[in-house]
C-alpha cells in the first residue's frame, strides 16, 4: 500500500463544500441484543447536529450505496463509527462499507482527498473487561493496537484520529453504569462539534 | 292437489317472501317460515297435509349435514373433541335437567319432566346453521362451538330412543320402538346385535367411502355426464341416510360421516356443488314446512300459554347455554351469541314427540303444545339473533373504549391475518409463522383450506372482503392485515375498506405491477410488493451466474438493479394518477435510471471505471511509484 496522500494537496482541498456536524455510523448487526449499543446510540443520537445513520438498518442485504454514503461523508467534519468488537476487528458490515466506499481516487490516493481534514471517531464495546486489553491480559494486545487499522486508514486519507471511546465488559455491566457511560458518550461526542479541528495533519 | 301446482304454490311464496324477509333484515329463515305459515291450512290454506313433505323435506337436513361433513376433516373433528364432547354433552343433559326441573315445577309427573326436558333439549340445525352462515358466523368460534353441540345432539338421540319408552306413565297407543324416527329393521333384535349392526353400518359408510366410491366416481368422470355424476351424488347421501335408518342411526348423522369419509377424496369439491341447490331449495321447504305445521288454532285457543312456553324454553336454553359456554371459557360476547342461536327447539323435537306420544310418554295434547312452542320457537330464533345482535351493537356503542369480544373461542388473538393463502400469501405466512407471529388465514379455494389445516393452521373460509368475516377472524385486534389475494380489484376494495374501518392496522399488500401497487398506496396500504419483481430478479441473478458472472458479482449486480427500481418506483409516486405527466415522467426517468443504472453496474464490470474492490487505479499509481523509485536508484548509482 501507499503511505501517506500529498501534504500540498490534502491542504488545499479543504476548501470543500459547507460541512457540518457528526455521521454517526453505526453498525450492530443484532441490535435489539446489545443493550450497550442501544444505550449509547440513543444518547448520541438526539444531539444537534449528529446524523444517526444505523448501517445494518440500511443495508441489511450489504447492498451498500456507493453514491449516497460518499455524499453522506462528504457532508459531515467528523465521521463516528460505533461498533461492537467482533475478533478484534469491525463488524462485517462496516468493513464493507470502508471497502466499497472509501475508494482510491475518493478517499486516498494521489486524486482522493475527499476526507482530508475531516475526523475520523471510532466508539466500540468489548465483552471482555478492560484488563483483558492488556499485554499481560488474555488478548495480549491493548485498544489502541487493535483499532490501529482505522487510525491507519484516517492517517492515509489526511483525516484526523481522535481518542476512541471504549466501553469494556459492555455485557455485564448494569443499567447504572450503562447510563453513565451513554452520558460521557453523549458529552464526548458533542465535544467533537465544539472543538476546533486540528489542523495539524500528518504531515 | 294436482302435484304441479303445489309446487307452484311452494315456490311462489318462497320467491315471495323470502326476498321481502332479506330486505327488512329478517333473514331467509324467517322468510321461508313466514311463507309456510301463510299458505298453509291454517291460514290461507293453499296447501294441506304436511307429513309426506315434511318427511322430503327433512331430506334437505340430511343433505345439509353431508355438505358439513365434507367440510370437515377427521382431524378438525378431533381437533373439536372438547367443544363436542364437553361443551354438547353438558348441553343436552343440563338443558334436559333444567327443563324437566322447571316442568315438574308445573306439574307434570318427573317421568313426563324428564322427557319433555329431552325433547326440548334438542336445538334446529337447519335453523342455527343457516341463520349463522347469513351471519357470517359459522366458520368462526361461535359457529364451531355451535356447531359441537349440534353434532352431539344428533349423536344423543339414539340414547333418547332407548330411554324414552321407560319413562311411560300412559298405556303406549302404538308398539312400535323407534316410532317415528324411521322404521329400524333391527329393532327386534337382542341389544348386543343392535349394537353391532350398529357398528356394521358406520363400517360400511366410511369403508365405502374410502375404497368404493373413488373407483365409482371416477369411472362416471369419464363417462362425461354431468347429471348422472349429480345423481350418483345424490344416491351417495339417499343411500346413507337409508343404511343409517336401518340400524336406528339418525340419517343425518349418517350423512355427516359419510361427508367426512369423502372429504379428503379429489371429488369432493364436484359433491359440492352438485349438491348445493338441492340442499337450498330442499332446506326452504323443510322450513315452509315448518311454518306451516304451526297449528293457529291452537295458538289461538291458548295464546297465553303457548307465548309463556316459547319464551320460558329459550330463556332458559338461552341461560343454560349462556353460562357452560362461559364454564367452557367462551368470551361473555360469543357465549351470548351461541345461547341465542341454540335458544330453540329443533326438528328432531318433532320426531321425539310423534315417538314419546306413541310411546305413552307424553299425552296427545300436551305433545299438540310443544309442537306449536318449538315451531313457534324455530320462527323466533332470527328474531333471537337480531336480539343479540342490536344489545350488543348497543353495549358497543355504549362503552366504546372497551374493545369488543370478537365472540372468540380461541385463547390466542391472532397478530396478523393474511387474506388469501395461494402461491403468494403461503410464503409470506410460513415465515411469519416461522418467526412466533400467530396468524389468522382467510381464503376461498377449500382445498388450500384443508392442506392448511392439516398442518394445523387456523383457516377461515370465505371472501376476505367480507367485514363480517373479518372480525371474526378476529381483525379488531390483530396488528397486521396481509393482503395476498389473487384478484386484483379484490385486493384494492379489501386495503380500501380495511383502511376505512381500522385507521392504525398496518396493512401490506401485494401488488400486480407498478400501477397497481400506487393504486394500493393510494388506497391506504403501509407498503406494496410487486408480486413477479423479487422473482424475476432472482432469476436474472442466476442468469448473470449462469452466463459466467461469479456468484457475487451476479449478486451485486441483482442488487443495484433493485435499488434504482425502488428508486424510480418513489420518484414516479407524486405523478401518478396524471396519465399524460406520468408517462412523460416514466419516459424521462426510465433513460436517466438506466443511465445510472449502466454507471453502477460499470463499477462491477473490471477495467471500468473505479469501483467496489477494483483495484484499477490504485495498481497504476503503484506502478508509477514503483518506477518512480526505481529511476530514483537508478540514479542513485
């Protein structure tokens, strides 16, 4: 693969269309089961200016719309993606929606800076608790190093990686501390409006 | 009087006043009664003597059982055991005990109680089948309950037959032991050989009906004679009734069973419709009959005992009935309504009292009584009906929130009802069911019927744009109504007035073509489905698979066609209806959709423009790299 898209070019793309606001993508192919991601989807959704857009709902025959889903991502400053860790990777669905979306000549490569500048968010649920995530735990590996594919795939398209949001133990926490988790979702993911996009790219 | 003309003199007051009884919203029950009662002797007089076409017309109950019996499979029977056996037995012998209590109460000795309780027990098939079919009624649970009752008490008489002579308190004025239910040739016989003729009889009918009357009827099929078809038909029924007699059976049980036995034979539907009018005219004049035999001068003489004996009989079957239904769980709305049917005394009462008087059960005057009460009994049971119907037309409107009782038996409410289960509604019934949805089938094709109700589904019969159906199919509380008809205007009146009647069901209904499926919308349906597009898109998919295409690429290409028809199908929605903007728009929208469409399905083709998993572009910019860096070392040296 290529490394990295032209500092020039992604910079002087950003003159893009008016953009606004959070795609909240979200992927969870047995919804009505993960009460974690319903809790945090609900909280998210109904802030201003976040566009709730439920993948599997859409295209529950994967039957993904090239067209719409680049409009969608072209209009928002910050992209979320919310998904249950499924073998430390995304959701089926949601890999295909990188793959047959985030095109060469769209999304990257020496034509495709249509995201340069933009943030990319990943918020996930782990069954696992959060000391499992650890080199001394079960999955011997942390967070940070099983979601470095979509901090990879932001730096290539001269996106922005904010800090993921991760709820560990999704399963067996209680509606308590389900409730204080889908707030400090709600209020980070609001953060992501308010703050300033960083303007430094990986140059 | 010369035979002709009193035919003339039946039909013409059938043809007259039956329509007038529909008309005022009386039923055809009441009409035919009402006819029978004017001409007959004790009114215009235009007819005389009753018992020979009373016998002929009693036939028409026979031949109305054989129907009911076709409609019938053995394992719906079964699946009616507790409806026939608990919900029937409890009736006859609670009604028999209630009234023979009540007639003690007047006087009568308890032997002479006991079998005018019997007598009176015994409710009009004829009358509660016909009235509940005008209804609507008799394929729901009202009509299955009502129906179970009826069966045990034709099963009850051949007990009576034997208990009756025991309760004699007068001298018998004739020996003869089965009296006027039909001359039994067995009689005679000691009991264990009654008993087993008995069983030899209803051996013969269903063996028959099994191994003998296919190869019969198929060898007449070929002949291609339609009325010889018809007659062997009848002679099916006539013969039955007879062997029935024979053994002291009633014929109309006999002909129920043997209408079962042929119900799962590929000639029933044929028997059916052969049989059909006879059933219609031969029931009216069991009816004229009937209302003919009402004896005016007696009820002239004792007008105020006959009205105290017809009202104190069905109030009191009407209460016996009332309160076992709802001991069997019925809802206080349909135990109501199948007290009312059941409220009066039936034709077998006739029967039982030619036989208790000759028996010396029952005094000749006394028996004169009855017959006038139960024929009286017979001609109010519409009324009844009617009754019912506008108390609880007037409770409904009286606590509108509360939703009505369908008059359902069943436990379970039904979530859906699916109107029409062919090659459609089947699939899309199969994997709701499949799912826990509980749902409700209405179709017209009686066979489909009976596959489905083998399998254990509950069907109802008859035309799904029926309201009256609907409901007791149990609409009112289901979530969904799934249109599957067969039929296209069918389709649109049953979403328009499904709509009009329940404004938050959700209703889906699957559609023709594109016209149709606006046309659906307009009318109020939640969601259309073209019946041949999922189809023949499936099969294009195979044809792109068969044509080299690799099973995913066939798939996607499945794919995006569906898409830009769904797409083309909205954006065409708003000119609908404007027949010259709508063809303008199609024109124009068919050329840019196919333009998007070519776009898309390029994507798929490699070597095209970029697209899913084409790696195109991004080999050339790789290949450019690598010569890039390759000139560079090169350089480097």
């Amino acid at each position: 693969m290529t490394d990295q898209a032209n500092p020039e070019e992604t910079t002087t793309s950003i003159a893009a269309p008016a953009t606004s606001g959070v795609l909240l993508t979200l992927a969870h192919p047995a919804l009505e089961r993960s009460r974690a991601n319903r809790a945090l989807a609900k909280a998210a959704k109904g802030l201003e200016g976040v566009t709730f857009h439920d993948l599997y709902e859409t295209y529950p025959d994967f039957a993904i719309d090239i067209e719409a889903e680049q409009e969608k991502l072209l209009a928002h400053d910050v992209i979320a993606v919310q998904f249950p860790l499924y073998w430390y990777a995304t959701p089926a669905l949601l890999k295909e929606w990188f793959d047959l979306v985030w095109l060469h000549g769209f999304a990257y490569g020496l034509d495709g800076n249509a995201l340069a500048g933009k943030r990319l968010f990943a918020a996930c649920t782990t069954g696992g608790a959060a000391k499992a995530y650890h080199a001394h735990g079960y999955n011997r590996f942390s967070m940070d190093e099983f979601l470095r594919p979509l901090e990879q795939t932001a730096y290539l398209c001269g996106m922005v990686w904010e800090t993921p949001f991760v709820v560990h133990g999704a399963a067996i926490k209680d509606d308590e501390e389900l409730k204080a988790e889908a707030l400090r979702y709600r209020a980070r993911v609001a953060s992501l409006m308010t703050a300033p996009a960083d303007a430094e790219l990986g140059a | 009087m010369p035979f002709l003309i009193q035919a003339m003199v039946y039909l013409g007051a059938a043809v007259i006043s039956v329509p007038i009884a529909k008309r005022l919203g009386l039923g055809s029950v009441l009409g035919y009664l009402i006819a029978g009662v004017v001409i007959g002797p004790f009114a215009l007089s235009l007819v005389g003597e009753q018992g020979d076409i009373m016998k002929f017309a009693e036939f028409g109950v026979v031949i109305l059982l054989f129907l009911i019996g076709l409609e019938v499979q053995p394992s719906t029977l079964w699946d009616m055991r507790k409806a026939i056996f608990g919900f029937g037995g409890a009736q006859v012998v609670g009604t028999s005990l209630a009234i023979a209590a009540a007639s003690m109460l007047l006087g009568l000795p308890w032997q002479t109680a006991l079998a005018v309780g019997m007598v009176l027990a015994m409710s009009s098939t004829a009358i509660v089948l016909q009235t509940l079919d005008e209804k609507g009624l008799r394929q729901g649970p009202v009509g299955r309950a009502a129906f179970g009752i009826l069966l045990l008490q034709d099963l009850a008489v051949i007990p009576m037959f034997a208990l009756l002579p025991t309760l004699a308190t007068i001298a018998p004025t004739v020996h003869e032991a089965a009296g006027g239910h039909g001359a039994s040739l067995v009689a005679h016989l000691p009991r264990w050989a009654q008993g087993l003729s008995v069983l030899a009889a209803v051996g013969v009918v269903v063996g028959g009906g099994r191994y003998l009357v296919r190869p019969i009827f198929r060898f007449i099929a070929e002949a291609r004679l339609r009325e010889i078809f018809t007659a062997a038909a009848l002679l099916i029924v006539v013969g039955v009734a007879n062997i029935m007699q024979t053994v002291g059976l009633s014929p109309a049980l006999g002909a129920f069973l043997a209408g079962v036995v042929l119900a799962e034979s590929e000639f029933r539907r044929e028997l059916e419709s052969d049989i059909e009018p006879f059933r219609g005219l031969l029931l009216g004049l069991f009816f004229i009959t009937v209302g003919a035999g009402i004896d005016l001068r007696l009820v002239a003489s004792q007008p105020l005992v006959l009205i105290g004996l017809v009202l104190g009989l069905m109030v009191l079957k009407f209460l016996v009935l009332f309160g076992l239904a709802r001991l069997f769980g019925a809802p206080a709305r349909g135990a109501a309504a199948v007290a009312a049917a059941l409220a009066q005394g039936g034709e077998f009462a006739f029967v039982l009292l030619t036989f208790t008087v000759g028996a010396g059960v029952i005094g000749a005057t006394l028996a004169a009584l009855l017959t006038a009460a139960v024929a009286v009994s017979m001609a109010l049971t519409p009324v009844a009906m009617i009754l019912y119907e506008r108390i609880a037309q007037m409770l409904d409107a009286a606590i509108p929130k509360v939703v009505p009782d369908t008059g359902a038996f069943d436990d379970s409410e039904p979530d859906i009802i699916i109107a029409g289960f062919g090659r459609f509604g089947q699939i899309t019934g199969r994997l709701l069911t499949a799912n826990g949805f509980r749902s409700t089938v209405l179709d017209s094709d009686i066979e489909q019927i009976d596959l489905l109700r083998r399998f254990g589904r509950r069907v109802h019969y008859g035309d799904a744009t029926r309201m009256d159906l609907l409901r007791a199919a149990g609409i009112e509380r289901a979530r969904m109504l799934i249109v599957a008809l067969d039929d296209r205007e069918k389709t649109v009146e049953l979403v328009e007035t499904a709509r009009k009647a329940f404004p938050d069901l959700v209703i889906l209904a699957r559609a023709w073509d594109r016209r149709h499926a606006y046309d659906l919308l307009a009318n109020g349906a939640d969601a259309v489905e073209r019946e041949t597009f999922e189809a023949a898109l499936a099969l294009g998919t195979t044809a792109l698979q068969k044509l080299g295409y690799r099973a995913h690429r066939a798939h996607r290409a499945g794919a995006i066609f569906r898409r830009h028809d769904r797409k083309s199908f909205e954006d065409l929605r708003p000119v609908w209806g404007q027949e010259e903007a709508y063809i303008l728009a199609s024109r124009d929208a068919a050329q840019t959709m196919d333009k998007l469409l070519n776009a898309d399905l390029a994507r798929l083709r490699p070597g095209d423009a970029a697209g899913a998993w084409d790696t195109a572009t991004l080999d050339e910019e790789l290949k450019e790299r690598a010569e890039r860096e390759a000139a560079k070392r090169e350089n480097a040296k």
